[in-house]
C-alpha cells in the first residue's frame, strides 16, 4: 500500500486534462485522465512527499535564507520521482456561491515539482491519474475554465483500511 498524501489546498489551478485510453489486461481498455495541477503552499507541503516521514529533509533550511527569501542555488525547480497509488482525491470549486465537489478513488498521484517562492513558499505542481465516468470527466473538462479549485487527499474510509488489513494478512 502507498503512503497516504495528506495535501488540502485551495486556490489551485488546472492546468491540462488529457483524456486517454489505457490498456486492462489483453484486450480490455479503459478510460484514464492526467490532471495536472499547480499551487503555492509553505513549504512544509514538501515533506508530505518524503518517502519515509522519518527522513524528511530541512527544505526550509536548504531552499530559504534567513529572511525567507530562495537561496541563490541555481535550480529551476525541484522535480520528484515518487508515485503515490491508491489516493483518494476530492476536487470542488465554487460558482454562483455554491460549491460543487467530485470525489476521485483509485487516483495517482505522480510528476511533483516545487519551485522556491519567496516567504518560504513553494509553487508545487503534481499530475493525478484516474479512471472517471464519462460524467466526471465532462465535470473534470470544466474545471479547466475555473480560476481556482481546492484539492484534498482523503482519508481512506475505516471499512477501507480494514479491507487493505486483511488483504495483507
């Protein structure tokens, strides 16, 4: 089982959707989206990507001086190889004063990048993979002309994590 992200941002913004197929098995294909995201968030968001919550790097100290402001160190940004699976995702974002949130299971989480802003904060991106309904995925396309949504990783449901107990068992 991945580790579970725990990532709650608003303000941010969708910046691709690419609709796919992706192969099952011998001959079953499937609908799958990349959803690629950015936001800025302190940069304290960066250790929910450590690996191991034990071996977390002092980002703050290695990105920021004493004022706050990104080290002159030359690095575009920071890119990550980590996959996070099984994520459960919920996106909303509110128009005409209601919001409108959609639940995402079985999600990706892949492709971190951060890039030092100043006052210790970071410009984060991350793609998410899923496999939505057609309904969810036309719900997805309208994101795209939103000026901002809000992300969170979920907590999986106590049945889930009883379910995962089991199966490693």
């Amino acid at each position: 089982m991945s580790k579970q992200l725990r990532i709650d941002v608003t303000g941010a913004t969708v910046t691709s959707i690419n609709p796919r197929s992706e192969k099952h098995g011998e001959d079953e294909k499937v609908l799958a989206v990349d959803v690629d995201l950015k936001f800025k968030a302190p940069v304290e968001v960066l250790g929910q990507i450590a690996m191991d919550d034990r071996d977390i790097p002092d980002w703050e100290g290695m990105l920021f001086d004493e004022t706050g402001h990104p080290k002159p160190l030359g690095l575009k940004h920071l890119a990550f190889t980590q996959d996070f699976e099984d994520q459960e995702v919920e996106l909303s974002y509110t128009a005409a004063g209601k919001t409108v949130s959609r639940r995402f299971t079985d999600v990706k989480a892949k492709k971190f990048k951060a890039t030092p802003e100043p006052v210790r904060y970071v410009e984060f991106s991350l793609q998410l993979q899923m496999h939505p309904d057609a309904a969810h995925l036309n719900w997805l396309a309208s994101t795209l002309v939103k000026d901002s949504v809000a992300l969170k990783f979920l907590e999986p449901a106590q049945s889930d994590v009883f379910d995962q107990a089991e199966a490693a068992e």
